[in-house]
C-alpha cells in the first residue's frame, strides 16, 4: 500500500528548472566598514625665561603655654608664657633680575611642490553613451550581487596642522624683612568643681627693620614668530 503525500526527491528536469542565487562569503558580510585615515600635525615651542632676585631677612620666635583640666576636681591648671624678643633687621644690598630673551620661531609650513596639472584633451561628454539602437547587454537577474559589500561605508580623511608658539619672560626682584613674634598662653577648666585655671602671658618686643637696598626686576623679550 502506497501513500501519495510521501515526499518523493526531485527529478533532474526539476532540479535544473529551480534558480537559486549564492550567498557571499562570510567575511565579506559586514554592517559598518569604517576607514579612517588621521594626519595631524602639531608644531609647538615655548620658549620661557625667568629671573629671579630677593634679599629677605625672616624671624619668628613663638612660645606657647596650655594648661587644663578635664573632669578632675580639686584641681589647679597654671599656665605661664614669657617671651622678650629683640630682632635688628638690615638689609643692604641691591637685588637685581634681569631676563633677556631672544627667540625666533619659524612654524611656516613649506607648501607642497606638486606637478601641474596636465593640460591635455577635454573630455567628450558623448563618450560613454551607447547610440541608439545599440545592445547594452543582457540585464542581470540574479541577487548575489545585492549582498556583496557593506551596508553602511563611512570613510573619514582628517588632515589637521597646528603651529603653536608662547614665549614667556618674567623677571622678580624683591627686598623683604618679616618679624613674628607670637606668644600665647592657655588654661581651662572643664567639668571640674573647686578648680582653678590661670593663664599669664608677657610679651616684650622690639624689632627694628631696615632696608636700604635696590629691587630692579628687567624682562627684555624679542620674538620673532613666522606661522
């Protein structure tokens, strides 16, 4: 007993009836084809020149006393700071900074000596076009050729030159007497019953501060820049 929905396999006649388009390989396959192509070119200078010139006199005596008392009772904190400072400052002397600077910065980028166009022939606009009643070939019918390539090719040519110059010149010249005498004295009672806290602080200063001296701070610059 024979069943008629049995699958039968095809015939040659039918086989080579059927049309199929083949598919391309898989590394020609590609969603994004992205090419890009950086050229940058980057000219820097910087020149910097700096001159520095001080005369300084520095004093600074500091005394500190700190007595305390933290929950405890019955208790005494004393606290006694005594400090005399005599400081005699003279500067005589001359402080002088002088920065000369001479730059000269060729950032000009040369232009490209190309060949020149060639002057030939104009192209015939005509040229190219079949006449009419020409064959132009059998028209293709087959979808391989739609699959091959990419669906999105971006090229990107990026052609950038910078020329970047800052020359800088800077010159100081300072005379300077500092004079700090600190004295401080602490005492506390936290918390604490029948204390007593006593802070005494005696300060005697005298400071005498003289400066007979010459402060010349010179910044010469002279640049020359081609870009």
């Amino acid at each position: 007993m024979t069943q008629p929905d049995a699958p039968r396999p095809l015939t040659p006649e039918e086989l080579a009836a059927e049309t199929a388009a083949p598919l391309p390989d898989k590394e020609v396959i590609s969603l994004l084809d992205l090419n890009a192509d950086l050229d940058i070119a980057l000219d820097a200078a910087a020149p910097i020149d700096l001159a520095v010139a001080a005369n300084a006199n520095v004093a600074a005596p500091i005394e500190a006393a700190v007595g305390a008392n933290i929950l405890s009772d019955g208790s005494t904190a004393q606290a006694l700071s005594d400090q005399g400072a005599l400081i005699d400052q003279q500067i005589t002397g001359e402080a002088v900074a002088h920065a000369p600077q001479d730059s000269t910065i060729d950032q000009a980028a040369a232009p490209d000596a190309g060949t020149a166009p060639d002057a030939g022939t104009a192209p015939d606009p005509a040229a190219g076009v079949p006449a009419a009643g020409a064959d132009v070939g059998a028209v293709p019918t087959g979808t391989a050729g739609v699959l091959d390539g990419n669906l999105l090719n971006v090229d990107v040519n990026l052609d950038g030159d910078l020329n970047l110059a800052a020359p800088i010149n800077g010159a100081v010249a300072a005379n300077a007497n500092v004079a700090a005498p600190i004295d401080a004295s602490a005492a506390a009672n936290v918390g604490s019953v029948d204390s007593v806290a006593t802070a005494v602080s005696q300060q005697d200063a005298i400071i005498t501060q003289h400066i007979d001296a010459d402060a010349s701070a010179t910044a010469d610059q002279q640049s020359s820049i081609d870009q």
